[in-house]
C-alpha cells in the first residue's frame, strides 16, 4: 500500500460509517480532502502527501492509485488500519467530512472544492491538461479555512447526530430522526418524485407531518 497508515484508517472510518460514499473514488478523495484541510485549520496534524489537483478537485494520488489499482487490498487494509488505530481519527471531524460528502452529489463535491483556493491557485496548469499538478499545503488560506467554519457552523455535531440523510436519484434529503417513524409507504415514495424535481437543490431539508405527509422545508 501507497497510502498511509492515516489515510488508510480515515478511509477504514468512512467505509464503516458511510460505506455507499466509500463506493465512490471521488466522495472518498473529498471526505479525505475536508479532512485534512479542517485538521490543518484547526491547528492540527494534517496530512497533504502526494495531493493533486484534477479537473474534479484535489486528489490524494497514492490513496486514488491504491483504492484504483489494489481494491480488495486496499479494503482490507483501511478496514484493519480503522479496527487496529481508531484513536488516529478524529471522530468530530470525520464525521463532519463524512456528512458533508453525503448531502452532495459528486458534482456538486467538485465544484466545492473548486472554491478552494488550494485548487483555484493551479486552477489554470489543471485546465490546460497539465498531469500531476501538486496542489500545495501552504495554498490552503484564510478564505479556505472561512469556508469550513461556515460550513462546520452550519452543520455541527449535534445537528449531525439529530438527523439522517436519504439519498434518492442524486438528491440528498435532511430529515429529523424522529420524523422516521412517521414516514408511510405513500410518504416514502415522494422522495422518488422530489428527487426528479430539477428546481430542488441539494440538499433538500424535509419534515414529516403527525399523518404522514412530507413537506420540503
């Protein structure tokens, strides 16, 4: 394995805790790239080995290169990594990355992480083909970490832990947990006609009536 023991027991956590996000390359390499750049932020280790800039956003080249190249290796040694070395990840912020990568769609991760100015600073070498682009720590600036604490402000541990995300045909629906019991099989099949509404944007916040009717926030 390229990737490190780090990387390997962050991404042991998201395929525990988010396994379909885990399933996507691209959702994997941006709960790996709020990660670190939260971590750096807060004053934190951080880890920005071998990060690349692409056309769909930074990149952690030996994770992408293990996770394309050594599948079943690589599953079984991020699951091993996360079970033997928990304590390497941060709960809090993995589980902020984590929701995040999972209330939007891969291109709306891309073009999130587009904002950055860690990727916008070799935004033109990117466009023109250029390979390999090496996206550097020290790009990540004061606007970038703005940008986090929006949106960890935004979405916060407890508010995380409150509700549950459902994702449908590209849309990500926000719903209370305690709405969960009041869903019908009529109310679950609303989210199938949402999700095809072009006008919605992710994600779609979503409460549930005492009688079962669904009503976007």
């Amino acid at each position: 394995m390229n990737s490190s023991l780090r990387k390997r027991a962050l991404c042991g956590w998201l395929k525990q805790n988010h396994a379909e996000d885990f399933c996507s390359a691209l959702k994997l390499q941006k709960f790996l790239f709020f990660y670190e750049a939260l971590a750096k932020i807060e004053n934190d280790t951080s880890e920005f080995r071998s990060l690349k800039g692409y056309i769909n956003g930074p990149v952690f080249s030996d994770v992408y290169g293990d996770y394309t190249y050594e599948k079943n290796d690589f599953v079984y040694e991020v699951e091993k990594a996360y079970t033997k070395y928990p304590q390497l990840v941060n709960e809090e912020r993995a589980k902020f990355a984590g929701f995040l990568v999972s209330i939007l769609n891969e291109d709306e991760l891309s073009k999130l992480t587009h904002e950055f100015n860690i990727w916008k600073s070799k935004e033109s070498e990117i466009k023109r083909g250029v390979r390999n682009v090496s996206l550097r720590e020290e790009d990540l600036n004061e606007e970038d970490a703005e940008l986090l604490r929006f949106l960890k402000n935004m979405y916060p541990s407890e508010y995380i832990d409150s509700v549950r995300v459902i994702n449908i045909s590209g849309k990500s629906f926000i719903i209370n947990k305690n709405d969960i019991p009041k869903l019908t099989e009529d109310a679950k099949s609303v989210f199938i006609s949402l999700a095809n509404e072009e006008s919605l944007e992710n994600p779609v916040y979503v409460t549930v009536t005492d009688d079962g009717v669904v009503l976007v926030d």
